[in-house]
C-alpha cells in the first residue's frame, strides 16, 4: 500500500528589481504628465501653462501646417520611389561580373554615401550656377535636348532629386543583400529551365529576396519621412518649413514645433503598421507561423487564464 502523495505549496519566484523598476517608471511617468499637463512657469509676468495646448490645438488642423504635411508626403513618395528604382539598378551593376559596370555604381554609392544629404540638397539647389542649362545630345556634337535648370529646379524637384539620388545609394546595398541571401540553387534552377538574367532576377530572385529586402525599405521610409525635414533650407514648404514660418511671426517655437512632432509621429505611426502588414504577407511560404496582428496580441493579453494546480485542477484541494 502506497503512502498518500502530500500536496506541495507552489511559490512563484519574487522579482523585488521588477517592482522597484515599475516603481520608477511609474513616478517617472507621473512627473512627465504633471509637466505636460499641470505645471506652469511665468511669462511676462503672468502665470502660464508651460506647454501652451491651447496654441497646440489652435494650429494642429491649421491650413498651412496641413499643406505642409502634404508637401512632407509627396516628397517622402516621390524621393523614396526614385531611391528604390535607382537602388534595384546600382544592385544590379554591383553584381555584374563586368568590372567597369560594378566599378562605377561602387563610385555612386561612395560619393553618395560619404557626403552629408543636407550638402547634396544644398549642392542641387544651387546648382544652376555650374550648369543654367542642362543638354543631352551627340558627345561634343549638337545637342537635341535642353533643360533651363533655373526655371526647372523648384524646391520640390530639387528635395526629390537630392533625396532620391542619396536614398538609391543605400538602398542598392539593401537590395544587394536581399538578392545574396537567395539560395545560388534557385538560379541556376532558373537557368536550367531557359530563363535568361533578366527574367531570373524577376520572376525568381527578387520575389524571394523581398521577405529580407521589405524590413530596411519600411525603416528608410520612415527616415526619409523624417530627413525630408531638411528640405526646409532649400526653401521648401514642408511641414517643418510652414511650422518655422508660424512661429517666425507667433514668437511661439515650441508649440508650432510640437505640432510638427506629433503629425510626423502620427505618419511614423501608420507607416509602421503598412510595413507590418507587408512583413507579414511576404513571410507566407518562409515562416511556419506568420507573426499575430496588433489585434490578435490584444485579443490574446485580455483573455482570462484560469490559474493551474501542480496536479492540472484549478488549484490544490
């Protein structure tokens, strides 16, 4: 006959470093929000809010910052679509077994990503005082084609032009490495099926490499949603640019930069959602479990677990 199994007392292990680190964020935390919020600080010698939130909200739906958010967009696309066509093209040169070809998009990618992009801004937008009249033709022959870089470089160009030549330097080695990390057993599959270069790189290579090439193109995205800001001293009117000129006038900087801030944060935020969802839909066929959505991490942290004994029942009896 047996003895009767003695029921054991289960003791969680104590973290006391875990409640003094969540002690400490919290007064961290309170004192953050008191100075967002409720302390104030003499101005003109009257008692005011120290982050005015009244100016805050007054300029946040104002037309120009709006206009500015949309100029902050459209070259965020224009530049980051040239980036990504001219990094495809440099990675392609830099894999080719000619030296000249790969020698020279090497060169592109040195100079573009040695020199600073607020220099290579500044060097476009005056770059009308070199060449006031771009020309394409026979090499020192007639020319068929002119372009009046005075009347054509607005700052809109000159931000996307600058931008995009600086972007398609690092996103030449972002592709690079997506087109390395395919398995050399797929070309030559490809090869043994009659598919030529060009068709191998589309149909086989590129479609594999997205899965590595998607996570760095969302983060260059958001940063070049963020150096676009720079396009404020070629003069362009983006949001950072009409929230200068606001506050130029208002003498009130950092709520107009605050307001900047938080429409760049709002962006950067639906950026990084879009790029979730296209992480997730190219990891279909490499992962064998794609990643849960914000939902469904949701869905799961709210879900009640029913505490379990050390015999697999509610609790010991």
């Amino acid at each position: 006959m047996t003895a009767p199994t003695e029921a054991t007392t289960v003791v969680p292990v104590r973290h006391p470093g875990r409640w003094v680190g969540t002690a400490i964020v919290i007064v961290l935390a309170v004192m953050l929000v008191h100075s967002l919020f409720f302390s104030h600080v003499e101005r003109s010698g009257k008692r005011q809010p120290r982050f005015e939130w009244a100016v805050i909200r007054h300029y946040f739906f104002s037309s120009e910052i709006l206009k500015g958010l949309q100029v902050t967009i459209e070259v965020t696309l224009v530049a980051m679509a040239a980036g990504i066509l001219l990094g495809v093209l440099l990675a392609v040169m830099r894999l080719s077994p000619n030296p000249i070809v790969s020698g020279s998009a090497w060169g592109y990618v040195w100079f573009f990503r040695g020199t600073p992009v607020l220099v290579q801004l500044l060097f476009w937008y005056n770059a009308a005082y070199i060449f006031p009249v771009f020309s394409l033709g026979i090499p020192f022959g007639p020319a068929f084609f002119h372009l009046n870089l005075n009347s054509t470089f607005t700052p809109f160009v000159v931000a996307s032009v600058g931008l995009g030549l600086n972007e398609g330097a690092y996103m030449s080695e972002i592709v690079r490495a997506g087109i390395l990390s395919v398995d050399e057993g797929q070309t030559e599959a490809a090869q043994s099926l009659g598919m030529n270069r060009l068709q191998n790189l589309r149909h086989v290579v590129l479609p594999q490499a997205m899965r590595v090439i998607i996570p760095p193109t969302g983060n260059e995205t958001i940063s070049m949603l963020k150096t676009s800001a720079l396009a404020a001293e070629v003069t362009l009117g983006e949001l950072l640019f009409k929230a200068q000129s606001i506050y130029s006038q208002s003498f009130q900087p950092i709520p107009l930069l605050m307001v900047a801030s938080f429409w760049y944060l709002i962006v950067t935020t639906v950026m990084t959602m879009g790029q979730f969802y296209i992480e997730r839909h190219f990891a279909r066929g490499s992962a064998r479990q794609l990643p849960p959505t914000p939902f469904e991490r949701f869905k799961r942290g709210i879900q009640i677990r029913p505490t379990i004994g050390p015999f697999g029942h509610g609790g010991l009896s």
